[in-house]
C-alpha cells in the first residue's frame, strides 16, 4: 500500500477503503482547498457532493476513468480526468486526479465579471454538452427559486435541475437552438411562467462560446 501511494504521491490522489476516506495527499488538499479533516472518514458519495461531481457521477461508480468538472471548496471548476485504480483487496481504492491543460474557466472568463458590474445584471458560464453550470453570480441566482438561490446549492448542477419548470419550456427550446445552430440568442422581457413566485421576465442573452472549433460554453445574462 504505502510503494502505490508513493508512486502517486505527486499527483492529487484520494485513498478510500471500505468506500470511506482514509488518506489524501497535500497535492489533493491543495488542489480542492479542503483541509483533511475535511475529507478522512467521509464516504466517496460525501466526497462526490462536496466536490459537487455527484450532478455527473458518484466516486463509488467509477470504474476506470471519467472526466467531468469538479468543484473547489472556494466554488472554482475545474475540468478533470478522474482515475480509479482498485488494489489487491477489492474494498480499497486509488482515485487520482489531472486537470485538463488550458482548462481554467477563471483564466478564460474574468473579462464576464468586468462586463456585467452593474448591482442588476445576473450572469452564469455553462458548460456544454452536459449544462453544469461553472461559474454564477449572485444577481443570477437571485432570480431562482429555492433552495438554487444559494450557491452551495446551485455550482455544479445541471441547468434543468435549477430553473424550475425549464423540462419541455420554451426556455428549454431556445437553449437547444442556440447549442444546436451555434448563434446567440437575445430578447427583452422573455416570459417565463413556472418559478414559484409566478410568472418571470428576463431581459435575456444567450452567447455561445467556442474553443479551437468547438461549442465549449454557454454565457447566459438576465
């Protein structure tokens, strides 16, 4: 056990046994934020809430690799390759972590903070094709019913399970025809009829994002 772990020992890494967390490198910690007494004796499916993956996959449900964005204690994404490597004894598990090069949503999208400063304008970076939204202000999240209206609650979701009554909604149809098309969409005054405190009206801009040829994200302002 103690050669695997200092095999690894330069890459973040997350021992677990039984499904329960029993050793994390400082890479790990570093590269999450939490401290370790944050994360020992926690089960892979707490592991794989407060890293807000569990919107894409359960730690315990990985068998080889999976990449997905995962979520740092300070709400910053992070586009990842998660590896499993199951060792001699069946309930002992390696899950190792690399980050996909030239990923940083930070790096990419500060300029989306400069743009929209004003105390009304709601803006939130989404990814695609999987709509986890990355990257939110609180403008934006005012708009939501709760409990989506806190960002402990909302990062790392997937956009119909934050917008109430957005499954078979206009709202809905116009998302589709943005990713399929690749064109922005704006309107003043959108309707929208299911939030809780009743019917909605968004001044509202979608914009689509493309890395080297490919739609990678979506800018969405209310």
């Amino acid at each position: 056990m103690k050669y695997v772990l200092k095999k690894f020992n330069k890459k973040p890494f997350l021992y677990s046994k039984n499904n329960i967390v029993a050793e994390v490198n400082n890479e790990f910690m570093n590269f999450t934020g939490y401290f370790e007494k944050d994360l020992i004796g926690k089960s892979l499916t707490e592991i794989s809430c407060m890293l807000k993956i569990d919107s894409q996959i359960y730690l315990e449900n990985i068998e080889n690799e999976y990449s997905c964005h995962m979520f740092t204690k300070e709400y910053e994404p992070r586009e990842i390759t998660i590896s499993c490597k199951s060792l001699k004894c069946k309930n002992e598990k390696i899950y190792f972590i690399k980050e996909t090069p030239n990923s940083s949503v930070k790096e990419k999208f500060d300029f989306v903070k400069q743009l929209y400063t004003d105390s009304k304008t709601g803006y939130s970076i989404i990814s695609v094709p999987d709509l986890i939204l990355l990257k939110v202000n609180q403008n934006y999240l005012n708009t939501l019913d709760e409990p989506y209206n806190k960002m402990d609650n909302s990062i790392g979701k997937k956009h119909k399970e934050i917008i109430t009554g957005y499954e078979c909604s206009e709202a809905e149809e116009i998302w589709k025809s943005v990713i399929t098309t690749g064109k922005p969409y704006h309107v003043e005054e959108f309707q929208h009829n299911y939030f809780n405190r009743g019917v909605t009206y968004w001044n509202l801009a979608i914009v689509p994002i493309f890395v080297e040829g490919n739609l990678k994200y979506i800018i969405n302002k209310i």
